[in-house]
C-alpha cells in the first residue's frame, strides 16, 4: 500500500503511509497544523482508532481495507461549502469501484449523503471534517474508509457491512462456468483502487471547484443513488417522517416528498433509511 500507483496531477504528491496508526483523519489534522500542502495524502495499513461518523468507530483491520485522508486547503470556498466535498467524495468512490465490479453488472450506489453500497450492504463511509484556526479555515479533511477484502464483521455490522470482494465472490460464484473466466477475472487490490480513487477524486473536485457547488456532479450523483425514486424514513431529531427521495439540490440537500410537502434535507444530524431497512 505503501507504494502507490498514481497518476495524479496534484493529489498525494505529498504522502505519508503508517503500517499502524491511531486515525487517518487525526494524523492528516496534525499535518495541517504543521502546514502540509494541498492534496497532502495520509494512508495506512490498519487503524487501532478509526473513526466514523457520529462519534462512532470505524474497524480499521490489517489490509483488509483502504484508509485514508486526503487534505485540502481551498482558500477561497466558504466554511459552510466544505461539506459538499463528502459528496463530491462519495461520487469519486463510488466511480473508482465501478471499474472492478461494473464488469459483473455488480454496481456500486451512494446512499445519501455519502455511504457506499454494494447489494445494500455499507463498503465505504466518509467523514469529512473542518480544521479551523479561530475563524479561518486552515484545511478541510477528506477521510474515507473501504472494506476491500473484509469477509467478517463485528456482530453489530453484520447485516449492514460487507466488502468489495466478498461481492464480487458471491456474483463469481452464482456467475461462474470456466476455469478459463475464472482466470481472468479481475482482482481488486487496494493499490490500484486507491490509485483510482485519488484519480477519480482529483477530476470531481476540479469540477466542484469551478462552480463550488454541485451543479457539474448532481447528475452522476443522482445516477448512482441508491435513494432516489424510493421511500425513504428521514430520521429528524424533531421527529422521524417518510417521504419518496427525488434528488439532490446543487448544495448536496436531498429532496424529499413527503404529500403535499417538498423537504430539503440536510445531512448534519439528519440520516435516511429505506423503509424496509439501512438503504
Ligand atoms: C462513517 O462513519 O461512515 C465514516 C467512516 C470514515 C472512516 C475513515 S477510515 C480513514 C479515516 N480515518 C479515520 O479515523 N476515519 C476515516
């Protein structure tokens, strides 16, 4: 993992790779303070204090998955813009997964605001995080964790986890019929995932930052939600309703109908569920 491919313009130019270390995104936070440059790129092999969204953890086991924060200083985009980049993330994840499973029409989705699904299951999650100084923001942290090669969970994630390659077994095996097709199939290996993910982010994120908003990257968004079209339960700390998902706004709110109402929501406190389970 260490030595990764890459074919990128600016990002991971700056690198550091950890075999162990406490968090991606709280190595990245150090480096920022001591002033990394722009696309500075922190990976690792395991984590022993990942963390996830909502204060949870995030299981980071030896070399089954990608971790990795990406750093980036925008001078000029507003404090309440930085959280658009999880989707902007979540569109370039979601891309670079497509080119190991889209050939076994196996398609990865995003699950509002930023999860990755494969068959339903979580593959990715993102937290992207503000690194201020006073009022002024010093850099803004992209940290996003992939199970890749996971084939167990903890309990408590065992019906909403999976991995990469997990999937592709199951459609391998239900797919299968020669030695010869099994012999060339494609393999996924961290490395080149996390090469094609930092491509694949670089290109969205020059497209985000010519409009700084969503405009030139909702349609593709929108093409691999897994919401959209669907009921969804929106969990409101006010209190939870249903509504079909039909869209994202340009600023990365989901649209949501619920009868004679149009709701935009926004991510912050707020998550979604499918009626009948995580998506
Ligand atoms: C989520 O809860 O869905 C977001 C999980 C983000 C996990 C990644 S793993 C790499 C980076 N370092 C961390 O400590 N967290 C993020």
């Amino acid at each position: 993992m260490g030595n990764t491919i890459q074919h990128t313009k600016w990002l991971g130019k700056e690198s550091y790779h950890y075999e162990l270390i406490d968090s991606t995104n709280r190595k990245a936070k150090e480096l920022v303070a001591e002033g990394c440059t722009h696309g500075t790129l922190v990976t690792a092999d395991a984590q022993n204090a990942g963390v996830g969204r909502r204060g949870r953890s995030w299981s980071s086991e030896p070399g089954s998955g990608i971790y990795m924060t990406m750093v980036l200083k925008p001078m000029d985009l507003a404090v309440d813009k930085a959280s658009m980049l999880t989707l902007v993330a979540a569109v370039a994840v979601a891309k670079a997964i497509a080119k190991f499973t889209e050939s076994k029409n196996l398609l990865p989705q995003i699950k509002w605001p930023n999860d990755i699904v494969l068959r339903g299951k979580k593959v990715c999650g993102i937290l992207t995080e503000l690194v201020l100084q006073g009022q002024q923001m010093d850099g803004i942290i992209v940290g996003i964790g992939i199970n890749v090669h996971n084939t167990c969970f903890p309990e408590e994630l065992a019906q909403t986890a999976t991995s990469i390659e997990w999937e592709l077994k199951q459609t391998s095996d239900v797919t299968k019929c020669s030695d010869d097709e099994m012999r060339t199939e494609k393999k996924v290996t961290r490395e080149e995932l996390l090469a094609h993910v930092l491509q694949e982010f670089e290109a969205q994120y020059e497209l985000f930052m010519q409009t700084q908003d969503l405009s030139q990257i909702a349609e593709a968004y929108q093409q691999m939600s897994a919401n959209i079209g669907r009921e969804v339960t929106v969990l409101d700390p006010q209190g939870a309703y249903d509504g079909i998902a039909r869209g994202i706004t340009n600023t990365g709110e989901l649209i949501v109908e619920t009868g004679a109402q149009t709701k935009w929501v926004s991510a912050g406190e707020v998550s979604v569920r499918g009626i009948y389970g995580y998506v």
